[in-house]
C-alpha cells in the first residue's frame, strides 16, 4: 500500500525540508498540513539563513505572501529576520544577513546563534527597522565585539567597502581560531586589502566577485594580499576591474594551490564607478566610494 506524504516520520520530513530555501519553507510547507508544520519549525531546517536572496520590496511576491498567509498587515523585516532567527537558533550553521539589516537583528543573532560558521555581514546597518536610518561607524563600533561571540566562525563575506573591516578581523583574529576565508562582494579598499594582509596573514581562502555591480580591486591592493599572505591556498577572482592577470601577478601568485580568475579586466566599468575614470586604475589609492574629491 502506498504511504502517504503526510504519514511519513517526522525525522524524514526534516531531512528533506532543511535542502529547501527560506522562502519554500515559510511560505509552502508550513501550510500544507499539521505533521508538515511541526516538521518544518524544527531547527534543523533553518541551520542555513540565506536572506540576501529574499527580495524584501514591499510590493514583491514575498511580502505579499507572507503578509496573507500570516495574516501580517505591516510587514517588518526585523519582524522576519527574528522570526527565522528564532527558529534555527543554536542549530543555525550559516547566516547570511540581507544587504540592508536592523543592528538589533544582528546582535540578537548574535546572542541566538552562537555557532555560526558562515557569516555574511549586510551593506549597510540602520537603525531599528528604519531602512533610511543608516548608522555611523561610531554607532556601530559593538560590530566587532558581536563578531567575537561567534568564536566557531569559519568564513565571512563582506559587502561592498566597509570602513569596519580592519575591527572585523581584528575581532576574528582573537576569537575565531577555526576562522579560514573570506569572500568580497563588490568594492576592495585599499584599507580593506591591508586589513587582510596585516590582521590575516595566514588567511587559507580568498573570493573576490561582483554582485549587482562588478569588483573592483587596485593591482596594488591585489599584490599586498598576495604579499601578505603566504599561507593562501585558494584564491578566486571573478568578474573584477582595476588590474590585469599578468606574468608578475601569476610569479607572486605562483604559491597558492588553486588561483582562478575569470573575467578580470584593467579597465573601470564606468557605469558603476563614474570618479575612477579621474584616476589612474594601477596608482590609485581609495578609501571607499566617496573619494573627497574636495
């Protein structure tokens, strides 16, 4: 006799719906029958938190959704994040934060989900659940202590130039003793790259890669890493502009055990980098997108 769907063993459930994303989760399997319910608020299917592929647009498919099958009349992403947050708790391996994040959420995952391995820091931190409210680099100094809490961290992305990189890997250095890769999404600083190089030089794994926009990395960023550290044995580049591969970069890269890069240009993109055209890509010295041209 065939079983049916909703006859099978709770633990099955479970290994089935933690392979599926947030959004399948939240919104389909929880509504499809009590046993599937139960099953699926289990935090073992919610150890991987992937919000930067949830679209938060008020007027998308998920808020909608959510807002109706919740019966939710305003919608909150600091409302969602804990809702998720709350559920994997301690079981939560990977968090990777939404590009626009509440300071509250993450110190509270900080507090909920200690053991952390993979963490993806947002683009830019507000204040409560305000998204015009960015906050400051002062009002944001606890970052690095809240990183600290994650002490089985093992690898970090960062979004776009963050002037908090350095207290970041600072934190991890003295903390993190498993911590092993980072992955930049978007813009390098030249602070940044000596961020890595001094604070990390036994770094073991590098990703360089674009989002909505292409990376961007100064050759000279790229050899104070390479420099800096001797320890890498991955080292990935793909789509970035500012340097080309040549025989120096590949001599100076020659130690690591797999060097990828595709799709590296000298070239500035200037669509999305319009004051690099001003500078010399190989020279030139940043500090962040706004390059106080004054």
């Amino acid at each position: 006799m065939d079983r049916k769907w909703d006859e099978l063993e709770v633990d099955c459930l479970i290994n089935i719906f933690e392979r599926l994303e947030l959004e399948e989760l939240i919104l389909e399997v929880a509504f499809v029958c009590k046993s599937w319910y139960r099953a699926s608020i289990s935090p073992q299917c919610w150890k991987s938190l992937n919000f930067d592929k949830l679209n938060f647009d008020p007027s998308g498919p998920l808020v909608t959704a959510f807002s109706h099958q919740y019966g939710v009349q305003n919608f909150s992403v600091a409302g969602f994040l804990t809702l998720a947050i709350s559920r994997g708790g301690p079981a939560v391996m990977e968090l990777i934060l939404p590009a626009v994040c509440p300071l509250e959420n993450i110190i509270f995952a900080s507090n909920r989900c200690p053991y952390v391995r993979v963490l993806g820091l947002p683009m830019h931190i507000t204040k409560h659940n305000n998204k015009e409210l960015l906050m400051s680099l002062e009002e944001i100094s606890p970052l690095g202590e809240l990183i600290s809490k994650w002490k089985d961290l093992e690898f970090l992305h960062i979004r776009e130039y963050q002037p908090y990189t350095r207290d970041i890997l600072l934190s991890i250095k003295s903390h993190c003793k498993n911590f092993i890769g980072i992955k930049k999404i978007g813009l390098m600083g030249d602070d940044e790259s000596s961020a890595i190089a001094e604070v990390l030089p036994g770094l073991k794994q590098l990703t360089v890669t674009s989002s909505t926009t292409p990376a961007f990395m100064v050759r000279e960023s790229l050899k104070e890493i390479l420099e800096g550290c001797r320890e890498l044995e991955v080292l990935v580049i793909n789509n970035c502009c500012g340097f080309e591969v040549d025989e120096e970069i590949l001599e100076m890269a020659s130690h690591i055990k797999s060097f990828m890069y595709k799709d590296v240009r000298l070239n500035v993109d200037e669509n999305y980098y319009p004051l690099a055209i001003i500078f010399d890509p190989v020279t030139w010295k940043h500090s962040g997108i706004d390059l106080s041209l004054d």
